[in-house]
C-alpha cells in the first residue's frame, strides 16, 4: 500500500508541477521555430543586461554585441546562442538572438 501511495503522489507531483514548467519554457521558445542552437555556454562575468553596442564576451570564446535593450543581473548566466541565415537581395545575413537566464537579446557578431 505504501508503494501504492508513494506511486500515486510521485505521479501527482509530476503531473502537477511540469506542465507549469514546460508552458514558461513553450511560450519563450515559440518565436524560435526556425532557428539554430549554435552554442550553449555562460557569459564570462557579470552580466547586466545588454545596451545597444555593448559587447558581451561569452566562456567558449565567443564575443557578441547587443543590439537591443534589456537589463537583468546574474553572476556567469547560462545562456544560449541562437543563430539564423537568410539572404535578402542576394547579400547573406545572420541574426543572432541569445538566450541569458530567462530572457531573449538581439546580437551580432562583433565587427572587428
């Protein structure tokens, strides 16, 4: 009877509790159909959001600047890197979007 039970609230739990979850994580993925995952990684220190210019240097080496508005704190995020190729006029483009903790940036490669 106790495994029974325990059975049943482990079952209950999980159906309780992911859907909440996952509906947060669907919503934030649903403008990415489409859209590749290039790298997941961390920001290399603080980060504070992003500014129009602003670089932000990321653990695996990679440097992207915003071009965007936003601003959250956290200590080394998570984030992930997306990326989309396009051509419009026969000229290729790339639009990078990442995503830091819980929000979405609009980036480009740093212009050397």
């Amino acid at each position: 009877m106790k495994s029974f039970l325990a059975c049943c609230y482990a079952a209950f739990f999980i159906t309780v509790s992911l859907p909440a979850a996952a509906g947060d994580t669907a919503s934030k993925l649903q403008g990415m159909v489409g859209w590749t995952i290039a790298a997941v990684t961390q920001v290399e220190d603080e980060f504070e959001g992003c500014d129009f210019d602003k670089v932000i240097k990321f653990m695996n080496g990679i440097a992207l600047t915003c071009s965007s508005y936003g601003y959250s704190y956290a200590f080394m995020p998570s984030a992930v890197i997306f990326t989309k190729s396009g051509k419009y006029e026969g000229r290729n483009f790339h639009n990078v979007k990442v995503l830091i903790d819980d929000d979405f940036y609009d980036m480009q490669p740093v212009l050397e």
